[in-house]
C-alpha cells in the first residue's frame, strides 16, 4: 500500500520532501539498533521487534505522501475522534458495569489496557489543539469533537493510568504556558475541564487512592533513585519501594532488573526481543519481593528498555530521533505560530514520551505507528498551511491556497 500511494502521488505536480534531518535521525536510529543484532544470542527473538521498529514509520510515509489536499484532513481528525470515542465507550461502560477501584484498567476491543491508554495519550492533544486553535471549524463537527475529548478524558480518569494522567496534565500546562500570552476564553475551558477532573479524581474514593500512589510513588522513587542503578537491591532499597503501594516497587523493580542487564551488557544490550526472556531466566533480575513476577516481560519505560535491550547505542538513537523530533516541531511553531500543526505535533510528541516514562511503547507496534501517523498528519497539515517553510512547493501553478 504504501508503494503504491508513494507511485501514485510522486506522479503529481507536486513535489515532497521530507525533511533530510528527519530522514537522518530515523536511519540513524535504526542503524545504532544494528550492533545489539549483530552480537545477538537469540535472532530469532530479536529480528522480529527490529523489523517492526523499522515499518513503524510507514504511517508517516502514508499521511506524508497520502494527503496532498487541506480538505483531507479534517475528515481523518473525524475518523480519530470517532474510533477514540468508540474506544472510551467501551471503557466507560466497564466501568459503569464491573466498578472501578484503584487496582482495576479496563482494554478495548482486543488491546490491553496500557495501548488502549497509549492511544488515548497521542489522540486526545491533536483533537485538543483542533478543537482550541482551529478556525473555520463546522459548528457541528466543533461539537463532535469536544463531545469526542469529554469522553476520552472521562475514560483516562476511569481507567487509571498514571502515565497517561502525567502525560495529560503536563501537556496542558505546556499548553497554557504557550498561549499565556494570548488573552483567550478556551484558556479558561481548558483550566475548568482540567478542574473538574481533578475534582472528580479528589472526590472519587478509588480515584483518589491511585492519585495519592502518584505522590507515594513519586517520593519513593527520589527516595530510592540512586538505588535503582545498584548492581543488587539492598535491604535499604527494597525497604523503600516496598513501603508504598504495589505498582510502584514492581516498576522500580523492573527497571532496577532493567539496568543491571545494561550494566551487564552495555554496548549492545541483550536483544531487542529478549529482555522478557532474560527477566524469567531465573539469573536474578527479577526482586524475591517482586508481587507478580510473570509480568516482567519489558522494563515498562522506553529508555531503560532500549538501554537493556540495545545498550548505549540503542539509548542514543532513540534519544537522537526524539530530539530531533521535538526541536524540528519547536523550531516550525516559532516560525509559523499561526500554523496549529506545530503546536499539536509537539503536544502529541511530549504526551507518547511522558506515556513512555511508565510503559514501553514500541511492545504495541500499533500504539507506535498511530503516533507517526498523527505526527505525519500534523507535518503534512503544518506544510499545506504554511508553503512558504519550502518543504512542499506546487511546480506549476506556485503556492498552495
């Protein structure tokens, strides 16, 4: 499919480049992925996540070289808002019917809870920055979508999901912070939506025990940060994870097993695919205290993943890739501040990192490849809105309107 689309529309008057840094920062990625193949003790594991690592991109390819028209966008902001809705319904409904408590997360249809939040976390700042900063919008599809966005925030608070909690909080902020200067009413809706969600999480006995374990894990964690990259937990360390709830020593737990493969292989990790295989090994990664140890089958954060899985280079280069993408999304708002695309890239981009801290990410491939589709759809709007970054150019007939 994506052949065909890149055939099809390279025949166009248009001519389309993606940006060579964008391009290099993705090779380069992919290429520091490589030595933890090379040295590989289990390829048949590790070939498979380093395939799809590769084609995670592909959805970038095809918003990038699929929309060649402004009036193709709205309609898949549209189909987002919808499958995110369809997604929410189905989460609020199981908590409506099963109850909610603090150790309960509800998936939806077929994926589990930590993609289902996954998603969430890179639709719901697209919609917001369209629904905020887009002008000319139908009234009825401007209602659709706020609709769209109070409900997926209504799921966010039912299903738990701290990560997803952290990522939209700190996106709103940076939102607020960005448009301080503009005296705007949607600034006071933002603060009273995010308002009425702290409300509900402070009122709500369930929802407020898991807000509270955000604090318990977050000082536990300062408390025993320098203990995580110790070659063994001491008695010390497990006595402080061990003295919060149960989430938080399992993650710390994990990312303690995490980093003592690094340090035990540090340039080329253990395998892309073979971090959960060497945590069940019975080599003691995995802590006596650990409450559930059968899930320790990644290390629940992007980077000490990478860092275990593909050693300092692998860190580097999603690190690289990353940066990259964030400065890039920066540099176009400065820019182009009247282009909303910039803005949306860059909140999209910061929430699946902040999503991340807690989850790895690239274990769901369709988690990954929804964000860089998002991210192509918001590249691509940011170009037909703003020809003069030079990036997209009409040969015939000058700029877009």
């Amino acid at each position: 499919t994506s052949v065909l689309i890149v055939v099809r529309h390279c025949r166009l008057p248009y001519e389309k480049k993606i940006p060579a840094g964008l391009i290099g920062a993705y090779f380069c990625f992919i290429c520091l992925l490589i030595p933890s193949l090379l040295f590989s003790q289990n390829l048949r594991n590790d070939v498979r996540p380093f395939v799809n690592i590769v084609f995670d991109v592909v959805p970038f390819l095809l918003a990038w070289f699929g929309i060649v028209e402004k009036k193709q966008i709205i309609p898949l902001i549209a189909a987002l808002a919808f499958s995110l809705t369809i997604s929410s319904l189905s989460i609020i409904y199981q908590g409506i019917v099963l109850g909610v408590d603090s150790a309960t997360r509800f998936s939806s249809f077929g994926y589990i809870c930590m993609a289902t939040a996954g998603f969430t976390a890179v639709i719901l700042p697209l919609l917001g920055v369209v629904v905020l900063e887009r002008r000319g919008l139908n009234p009825w599809l401007k209602a659709g979508l706020t609709a769209a966005i109070f409900i997926g925030v209504l799921a966010v608070v039912i299903n738990m999901n701290r990560g997803v909690w952290m990522a939209m909080i700190i996106v709103t902020i940076i939102y607020l912070w960005v448009k301080l200067r503009e005296k705007s009413g949607w600034n006071v809706a933002v603060l009273i939506l995010l308002s009425c969600s702290i409300i509900i999480i402070t009122l709500v006995p369930p929802f407020r025990d898991r807000a509270e374990s955000v604090w318990n894990d977050g000082v536990s964690l300062c408390r025993s940060y320098q203990l995580i990259f110790k070659d063994n937990p001491t008695d010390e360390f497990n006595k402080i994870v061990g003295s919060t709830g149960k989430m938080v020593p399992e993650r710390i737990y994990m990312w303690n097993g995490a980093w003592r493969m690094f340090h035990e292989h540090p340039w080329n990790g253990v395998g892309l695919g073979s971090v959960g295989e060497i945590f069940q090994s019975g080599r003691g990664y995995i802590s006596p205290l650990a409450y559930s140890p059968a899930e320790f089958v990644h290390a629940h954060n992007n980077f000490l993943q990478f860092l275990a899985a593909a050693g300092i280079p692998g860190l580097l280069g999603f690190v690289i890739l990353f940066i990259f993408v964030l400065w890039m999304s920066i540099r176009r708002y400065i820019k182009f501040p009247e282009t909303v695309w910039n803005l949306a890239g860059l909140l999209v981009t910061v929430s699946f990192l902040i999503q991340g801290l807690t989850e790895y990410n690239y274990v769901h491939s369709a988690l990954v490849r929804l964000y860089w589709f998002i991210f192509g759809i918001c590249m691509v709007a940011s170009c037909l809105h703003s020809d003069s970054a030079g990036i997209i150019r009409q040969k015939t007939e000058g700029n877009f309107a």
